[in-house]
C-alpha cells in the first residue's frame, strides 16, 4: 500500500479528526469504485482532550463539563473502539489511515501489530511492556499481582470494509495528573504511566517520534512505485 507519512506537530482534537475523516473516506471511497488513493501515516500531540469511545460509559468521567473547561481540556465522543481516554502534550498519538487487505491482514491482527510496535519501542529504553488478556493497549507489570499493572499505550480504532483510522496513544513525557480526571479506559483498579515516568528523567520527544516511526516502517513497509 502507498502511504505518506506526516506529522502534524501539536494540533487540536477536532482539527486531527477532521484530517483523519478526509483521508478515511477518500481511501474508503477509491476502494469501493476500484480506484486508488493513498493512505496517511499522521504522528501527533494533542492539546489537552479527553475522548469518549463507542463503549465508553459517562461514569467514567470524574470531572463536570465546567471543570474540564476550567482547566481548558476539551471532550468528545468519537467513533473509536474502546472506552475513555486523555490525550495531551508529551504523548505521542498514532493515526494509521490504512487498507488493511492491502496487507493481508484482519483487525485483530492489526490491534496486535499496533501493540507489538509499542512493545518493540519501550524495548528501546529498556522498558519491558506487555498485554492484558481482555484489555487492549500495553502495560508495564501486566501480570504482576497487587493491582500494579500501569497502561502506557492506548489503542482504539474504527474500521470499515479493512479501511482503519484512529489508532494508538503512548506516554512518553505526558502529565499523568491530567488521568485523575477519569478511569482510564474504563478501569478503577490499574495505573498509568509514562516513559518518562518509569525511567525517571524527561525523554526527547522526537527522537522517541523518529524511534516509532521506524518501527511503524517495518510493520507497515509502504508500497514502492
């Protein structure tokens, strides 16, 4: 599949989406009439946003509207999977626009591909990540009992016909203050964490970028014309 790779720096929520929605169904549209576009590889920080997914349950927010808006964070329901989340600066977030049968590959193939390339990068910083049977996303102490598993990575998608947007979310330098505003993806009893967080020191955020994006290369070689 032919790609363009393209960071769009820090961006809000709605300007992101909106670049997304674009591309999805071009690429959507060129498959359904049996022609041809290109998919889109976009690296981005967000200003500060929390987004609420397809499954995602209002109780999960711990803040009113009016507290958000006081501390300037935006909301939005989205057409993701998954349930709740908080994107802002210092955390790299991920929107694969891909046709996924170019790759021969299933959605569920594709969650797990997302999450073995921010496995492959905490590897990197010698951080050792890993899954949660019935949780997506990548977690440091997964399978450690006592209730210390911390999620890192956030991964939440929309697909139709094989076409993908959304994507993934990976704390790198973010503030983690800002998850105390909800349950993380829905759950009351696991952490959150950062690189930056487990390593101790603040980490620089385009070498992490270029670190991932490499990574994203190899799973996903685009097509050479």
């Amino acid at each position: 599949m032919s790609y363009i790779y393209e960071d769009l720096g820090r961006i809000d929520y709605a300007v992101a989406l909106e670049r997304q929605e674009e591309v999805f169904d071009a690429l959507l549209s060129a498959k359904m009439g049996g022609g041809r576009a290109e998919g889109r590889l976009f690296f981005c920080e967000h200003n500060p946003v929390i987004t609420i997914g397809r499954s995602g349950r209002e109780e999960n927010l711990l803040v009113s509207q009016a507290a958000l808006t006081a501390r300037g964070v935006a909301l939005y329901r989205v057409n993701r999977g998954g349930d709740i989340t908080y994107h802002g600066p210092g955390q790299i977030t991920v929107y694969p626009i891909f046709d996924l049968e170019e790759w021969g590959m299933g959605l569920r193939r594709y969650v797990y591909i997302l999450e073995e390339i921010s496995i492959r990068f905490l590897a990197l910083y010698g951080i050792e990540g890993g899954r949660m049977e019935g949780a997506a996303g990548v977690w440091i102490d997964a399978l450690r009992r006592g209730g210390s598993a911390r999620k890192i990575c956030a991964v939440g998608v929309r697909s139709s016909r094989y076409v993908t947007m959304h994507g993934m979310a990976l704390n790198v330098n973010a503030d983690l203050r800002c998850f105390s505003m909800i349950n993380p993806c829905g759950f009351k009893d696991k952490g959150v964490t950062s690189v930056s967080k487990e390593l101790g020191a603040e980490q620089d955020l385009e070498c992490a970028k270029l670190r991932l994006k490499t990574l994203f290369l190899e799973f996903f070689p685009p097509a050479q014309e």
